[in-house]
C-alpha cells in the first residue's frame, strides 16, 4: 500500500492515483477469456459477449435463455425455472432463527428510512382557477439481479426490494442463479412476487425484453459482475437501470484524532470484497498514516478472505497525507467515493464541505457496514466517481412524476398571444393554430 505526501507529489499527480478506472476497462483474466472461448468459440471481448447474449434472448426467448444457462452455468432450467412459495418456507426454516431475526430486523429499519423518503403529489391554483401539479406514480414492475457465485448476499435482496415495495410497484420479479437460502429468505421477508433461478446477461436481457416465462419489467436494479453490467448498459433504454456500478470503494477523511485500529479495519472492509476494490486513507497526519499502514498488515493476518483483501490493498490501497482538512475534503470530492467515512474531531463541522460521495458516515461508531447491514439507509450506491451525478437507490428510483396542466379559458386567453408568438418564432404554425382557434 502506497503512503504519498501531497506537498512533495503535487496536486495533479494525487488526483491521478484518485482517478479510478470505469468499469468497462477492466481486462478480462486469462481464466475467464480462455473459459468464454471455449464456449463461443472465439476470443470475444466482455462487450461483443453480452451482446451476442442479449441479442440473442431479445429475438429467441425462453429458447435463448435456457440455452446460455446451460452453455455458460451447465445448468437446466428447461423444467426448473420459477422458485416456487414452497421452495422459499423451505429456505427460511432452514436459515438459524438468530440469522432471522438479524434480517428482520435489518428489512424493518430499511422499510421505515425508505417510507420516510415517500414524495407526495401535489396540485397547486393559478390565476383565474387554473391548476398546475405533479403526480408521482410507482413503476408498473422492476426486476432485481441478484448476483450468484461463491458468495451470497441476502443484505441487497433486502435493499432492492423493500424501497420498491414502500414505493408501490406492483409487481417486483427476481432473477438470480443464487438459491441459497438466505437470500431465498430475505426475498420473502421483503416481498419479492416471483423469482426465477437465472442468471448472467441472458437474465438481464430476458427482464428487459420479456419472454414466454419472464415478464418485461420497467426498471433494473440490483448488483452483478462486468457481463451483467454491460448487459444493463446494452438494455437500457429499451426499459430503465439503477446505475452502472463497479468494485466496492472506502474513502476515510482521517485527522489526528482517529484511531487507527478502526481506520484500518474499516479499509480492509472494502478490501474483502474484491481484488479491485479501492480503500483510501487521506488524513492530515504523517505519525497517523504509518499506524493505520501498519494495522492494515497486522489486521490482515486474520483474515479468512486475507488473499483477496490482500490484493485490494496490495493494487488500490492508498493513504494521502494532506496539508489540512481542506485539501483532505478537496481531494475526497474530486475522487466522488461510494462509501466515505470522517473519522475527525468535529465530523459535522466537515460534513458540509462534502458535495461527492454515495453515502457518508460520521464518527467514530458509524463504521460502513452499520451502512451495509443494519442502519437502514441504502447501500446500494454510485462507484467509480459516479457519485458526482448519481444518486443512492432510494424510493424515487421506483417512481416516475407526471405534469398536470389544467388552464381556464380565461388564463389561456391571458397568454394566448405569448403562445402564439413563441410558437410561430419556432416556425410551428400548427402549434399557433391550436390556441387561435380557443381564442
């Protein structure tokens, strides 16, 4: 792990080790690439992949779908594709009764910050009784991704599902290759309608476009690797997506004060997520960033993900030694993290200088994973720098808002000449047609 002062490098270059790689330039590993060969017979990049896949379910369906799964997963979903209400009382009696409560728990405090969030319609009086407003309406039906693999996280069932449930959609299907039972029971536990057992961009495609089985949804949202990104990234359009997320991010704005046992553990956090997450110290102490490196070494003896934590810290693994807290918060807006910690003194006295982050915690005992797990707040957030212009998944991500316009004809006839000029300086003389024949 890197520790650069940024009174010897210089500005420029420390934002350069901040700018992060988006998630479409990451390389595919040997492993993958001769694995994806092997299956479409040529050395495909990840985006001519998805392509091919999603294009393929978009003009074959069902057929399509079952014939990735197979050729991709080696598994059969030809007479096993729907996870029926038995399968999920199966799955949560077989989840440990304290592991129940924690998730109950967890998707009551979700459900009680979304509702919190709920926006309302409005109607407002103009003029002559005219009427203007807006209506907020849930989306028809979303569809959650919720990624397979060696690792299951029933966490983010829990945080896609209940915001759409608490704003009203009508119908919220699931597509996961993970039948594990926690996230079986964190689905019924949030509410989820169906679940159908697939996976990878074949899945992502089948929401998108519909299938015999599959019904088309309005919305994606939901986590997943390069292949169901760059799938969302190819659908959207033909039916929304939450955002483009990539590898997990930490970002600490640390003073003197903080400790750095706790600093450390909370980049290691991170760091078992993936090789390529990214877990930044930037603090104003020099004594400080040698400990929190030296915990880092110390903590990483114990960990049982040590090996992936390792190679996070080992390749993004950073801590910046700023001049003051002004240029530590500098330097965390231009990096925009998803997670962003302020282990200072006074961290509301910092907290309004930040204007770039997907979500912030403040103090010493407000740790990212009360975040991830338990506070209620949604973890589902912008990476890559993306927090500059995206939002956290909230409840607004499942509606949309609709303008209403009720005029009198005496308002209309108050501005009918303004319309009639401003439409005929546009040279749309139809559109002047429209008000000369109210007037």
């Amino acid at each position: 792990m890197q520790i650069i002062d940024s009174s010897k490098i210089g500005r420029g270059e420390v934002e350069r080790l901040l700018t992060k790689k988006s998630f479409d330039e990451v390389e595919l590993s040997p492993k993958i690439r001769a694995a994806n060969k092997k299956i479409f017979g040529e050395d495909l990049s990840a985006v001519e992949i998805v392509r091919k896949i999603v294009n393929d379910v978009r003009r074959r369906g069902d057929a399509a779908l079952i014939e990735w799964t197979k050729k991709i997963d080696g598994v059969n979903l030809a007479e096993n594709l729907t996870v029926d209400a038995n399968e999920l009382d199966i799955a949560e009696k077989s989840v440990k009764p304290e592991v129940l409560s924690s998730l109950k728990l967890a998707a009551d405090n979700i459900r009680r910050y979304h509702t919190e969030q709920l926006p309302r319609s409005w109607i407002t009086y103009r003029g002559k009784n005219s009427i203007l407003g807006q209506a907020v309406t849930a989306l028809d039906r979303v569809g959650v991704y919720v990624p397979g693999g060696t690792a299951a996280y029933p966490s983010s069932v829990l945080m896609n599902i209940i915001p759409a449930k608490v704003a009203g959609v009508r119908e919220v299907i699931m597509c996961t290759p993970n039948t594990n039972p926690h996230v079986l029971a964190a689905a019924k536990i949030a509410g989820v309608d169906k679940i159908y057992r697939i996976g990878g961009a074949q899945a992502v495609a089948a929401m998108a476009f519909g299938t015999e089985k599959i019904p088309r949804v309005n919305k994606i949202v939901g986590p997943g690797n390069i292949f169901v990104t760059l799938a969302k990234k190819e659908v959207y359009g033909h039916c929304d997506i939450d955002m483009l997320a990539g590898p997990s991010e930490i970002l600490i704005i640390a003073d003197e004060s903080a400790d750095p046992a706790y600093t450390a553990a909370d980049m290691l956090s991170q760091a078992e997520h993936d090789p390529l997450a990214c877990s930044i110290v930037i603090t104003t102490s020099a004594e400080l960033a040698e400990k929190i490196s030296a915990q880092v070494d110390k903590q990483l003896e114990d960990l049982p993900r040590k090996e992936i934590a390792a190679a996070s810290i080992d390749r993004n693994g950073l801590i910046v030694i700023a001049a003051d807290i002004d240029e530590a918060v500098d330097f965390a807006n231009y990096s925009a993290p998803e997670h962003m910690e302020l282990l200072t003194r006074e961290p509301f006295a910092v907290l309004p200088k930040i204007k770039n982050a997907g979500a912030i915690f403040l103090g010493a005992y407000s740790p990212e994973p009360l975040g991830d797990y338990l506070a209620g707040a949604n973890h589902v957030l912008p990476t890559g720098g993306t927090a500059k212009f995206y939002s956290v998944l909230n409840v607004e991500t499942f509606l949309k808002r609709t303008s209403l316009i009720s005029y009198t004809q005496g308002d209309l006839l108050d501005v009918a000449d303004d319309i009639i000029r401003l439409a005929e300086t546009e040279g749309l003389q139809a559109h002047a047609a429209a008000i000369r024949q109210r007037k």
